[in-house]
C-alpha cells in the first residue's frame, strides 16, 4: 500500500492504472475508520482491481461552530486498518495542496442542501459537494462508494455527478451498525457511556417507523409523531429532526408512497447524530 | 467533420481519439461565428490532432432581462464555417441534453465573479462556470481556447479548472479586432451604422490608456478619467465601467504595477460591448 500527498501524482498512478485495463474502486473517507468504513473499502476491493482511499478532513465543510480542530485524527490505525482491507493506495493530503492560496471555487448543489442536514448546517453540503468534485478529478476512478448512513450527502453527490456530467458511478452502501442498532459514525466517539446508551433511539424510532409502515400506516405526521415518542424517552438526545420523504429531491410527504427516505437528526452531548431508512412504499 | 448532439456520446470519441494517442483541442462557443471564434479553431488547429468546437447558446449565462431569446443562432452557417477551418467534431446538445428536468448544480468562483461584468450581470459567471465544467467532463481535451476578449471569463475558467483539479489546459488567444479596432463580437450584430462608428472609441479609450502608461503614467485615476474623456466623445455610447485591476484576482489598483488588465464595458444601442487590454507594467 502507498501513501500519496501530492494530487496530480495521484492522478498520474489512477491514469497509469486505468490504462493498463484496471478498474478502479475510489473511497473518500474523513479517516478515523470504523467498521462503516472497512464495509465501503470490502465492497470497493470486491468490484475492483485497483482500491484508492483518500483521508482528508475537508475544512470547507465544516461551519465556523462546528468540530473540525475537535474531528477525530490517527492516520497511522487509518493506515494499518486500510492496508488490513487490501487498500493499493491511500491519498492524504494537505490542506494547502487541497485549498492552495487564492482558492475560491465552489460547487453547490442547490435545493437538496437545504433541508434536512442543510438547514443546520449552512454551507455544509456545498464543502461536500465542492471537495468530492476535486477528488473525482484527482482520482479518475470507476466507481465512487459512500455510506448509505449519510442518505443527503450520497444524492447530493449524485444528484452533482448527474449534473456536471463527471464520468463515475456512484454507489451506495448499506448503513453499518453496532450491536444494538446505533449507525456507526466517527463521532459516537464523542458519547460518555450514557449518552451511548441513550443514543440507540434514533435507530429505535426509524424500527418503529417501519414497523408502522408495514402494518399499513401511510400518513407521515402520525408517523413522525411515533417517533418523536421513542427519541422523547431518552433525556439526553436533543432532536434536531425527523424528515419523511422522497429518495430522489428530498422534499417531505404527507402520504407515503414510493422510495421514501426517513431520516433523523439529534444532539447527544457534544455529538450531533443522524440516521435514516429508506423504504419502498406500495 | 462530425456532428454530435449525445453528450455520453461526445465523451466515448473524445475518449477513443485520446487512447490512440492524438492530442485533442476544445473550443467551447455560443456559435454565430466571427473571425474571434476562427482564430481560436485555427489556433487549436495548429496545437492539437482532433478539434473539437461545441456550439451552444447556454441559457444559465443570460439574465431574466437578458438577450437569451434574441442571441444570433445560424448552425448551417457555423458548420460550414467551422468545417474550412479543419474541425473534426461539433458538440451540438440540446437544452435538455444539458439541463434536464432537476438540474440543481452550479459552480461559482466567488470572488472574480462578483467585479466588473459580475457586478452588472449576477449569476453570469455563474452560469458559465458551470456550463464549462460540464462541456470538460464531456469533452475530455487536452487543451481548451478562450477569447482575451472575454478577459473576466478567461481568468474565471482558469481559476476554476485550477481549484476544482480539471485536467485541461486552459489557453487564451489575442482578441481578433475589426480594421477601425472594434473587437469581434456577436452582439456587433446588434448595432445601427451610426452606432457601430461610435462603438470605436472603446478601443480607442484602451489605446489612449496604453499610450499614457507608456509614457509613464502610473495612476490608475487619471487613465480613467483620460479613457472617459475618449468614451464621453461619442453620445451613443453609455459608459458602464472602467476597471484598471490586477490580471490574476482582479483587485482594482490604484498605482500600476505588474501585469495589469484594463477591462472597460458599455452600452451602445441595444448591444452591451467589452473589451480590455492587457500590459505588463514594469
């Protein structure tokens, strides 16, 4: 496994690798992996002969008040954890290669990044979208793999590769969980024990929107109103969110029908958490 | 010469021409050419073995109160044009080839988008970045040729491909002038007789500008207020703007110094006219 700072040598190795016939499999991480992230790097090693990893902790999505000093950081596991996976090459540069002097431009996807996480989090998306649009410039690859458990951000990228015409596929992969249902994510790092313990209603609350659903309830405001139900009896998550609707444009439903998407923001401490089902109504 | 109107397949013979090893050259235009387009062909003509030319009036560039509708459109006539001069494929998409149904995404280089023509024209570059970053990922060339007539476009595109990492080589080619000085523009067509005379004295404004810096003016003021003089001469021309900046971030100066841009913009008639001058001022 090699470690590549500088972009236009990475494109160089993509290039070269490509050109030799091989496809290649591209996975953007924050770093700090967890078991989420090992799943996008099997799946990427599994469709692919050739697997990129890049870590890098995009300063331009995260808000003024947000944990970008406080995000988690241990490129050396990163490194060992990724090589255990079969990882060829790790991308991992600066921020100065990334955002050099004099940098200015950015890629904004529009409706679909203000609801939901977007409404909280104002410019987050366009750091997103507008880091994954260099990265799929660096890293020429066939596929791109992002985790089904931020739902916004995979038809944000989407929705972007579609509509500046890039030239790769993006997949989506199924939400990793811990035991007791809580998605996995970088930040459950921040939780004390209780707040852990706590923490497990966001995924307890979409188990029950399901469970309405399949015993054929279709209104979404009885739906939402079960779910506030389950988050209210743990005290320590604060809900920011409960958003039922489509899984293309992202705009809320009255009646279910479809592919829906319902997803769930909440404080837990200094966390914030989100989590999601996507479901095909008849 | 070859016309496409598929943008997947506008990529794959891109693409093809690029695995057998031939350079290609891209020229993105509005169509209704003039000798400002040809130039830009002929120059990539000379640099490159495969010519690409696409013609599409973009509509995410014009103002609700702009001249979208009534823009010059003469494809026939383009096609003959474009095929003398050599060029091997027209990208011919339609709107919606482009601009499907829930096209959400843009591309904005903030600040240079914000001065000069920008601050009379919002969400024009906007809609230029984009269309451009669109056209590269379609149009994989190893090069692609702007006008110096369009100065702001040209920086803004090649900052844009700078920080976005598109793989392309931005060139810019010397303005094509008329015999009395006038920059070759589409929107000449737009212009009486008597408007087209006056329209002259931006050129002229430009000159006098060049002459005072060669004879060692250095403040920015007075070069303006000499260039107005020049302007105020002819009653048909409405003065917008005269900009006497920096050639890379567009920062006004007010001592010259370095490579400079004078960018000045004016209403003459129906038609909005540009033009610049670029000098390196020791």
């Amino acid at each position: 496994m090699r470690v590549i700072e500088v972009p236009s040598q990475m494109r160089e190795i993509v290039l070269s690798e490509r050109h030799s016939g091989k496809k290649v499999g591209f996975v953007p991480t924050m770093g700090y992996f967890h078991d989420g992230h090992l799943e996008l790097m099997r799946r990427a090693r599994a469709e692919c002969e050739i697997v990129v990893v890049s870590i890098f902790v995009n300063p331009t999505q995260f808000g003024p008040a947000e944990d970008f000093e406080a995000y988690p950081r241990d490129f050396e596991r990163d490194c060992s954890m990724a090589e255990k996976e079969g990882v060829d090459y790790i991308f991992h540069p600066n921020r100065e290669a990334m955002y050099p002097h004099g940098f200015q431009t950015y890629v904004e996807v529009q409706e679909l990044s203000k609801v939901m996480c977007g409404a909280s989090r104002p410019g987050h998306f366009r750091g997103v979208a507008t880091v994954c649009a260099k990265l799929f410039n660096i890293i020429p690859a066939n596929r791109a793999y992002f985790g089904q458990k931020d739902a916004q951000q995979l038809l944000i990228i989407k929705r972007m590769v579609e509509d500046l015409n890039f030239p790769i596929e993006i997949v989506g992969v199924p939400t990793v969980r811990e035991k007791d249902g809580l998605a996995m994510s970088s930040r459950n790092t921040y939780l004390s024990e209780e707040e852990r313990k706590q923490a497990t209603v966001l995924y307890q609350s979409l188990e029950r929107a399901r469970k309405l659903i399949e015993s054929g309830e279709r209104n979404s405001s009885v739906i939402a109103g079960e779910m506030e139900k389950v988050i209210s009896s743990a005290p320590l998550v604060r809900l920011e969110y409960i958003s039922i609707c489509d899984n293309i444009y992202l705009r809320e439903l009255e009646k279910l029908k479809g592919e829906i998407l319902i997803g769930v923001a909440a404080r837990v401490g200094k966390a914030r958490l989100i989590d999601n089902v996507v479901i095909n109504v008849q």
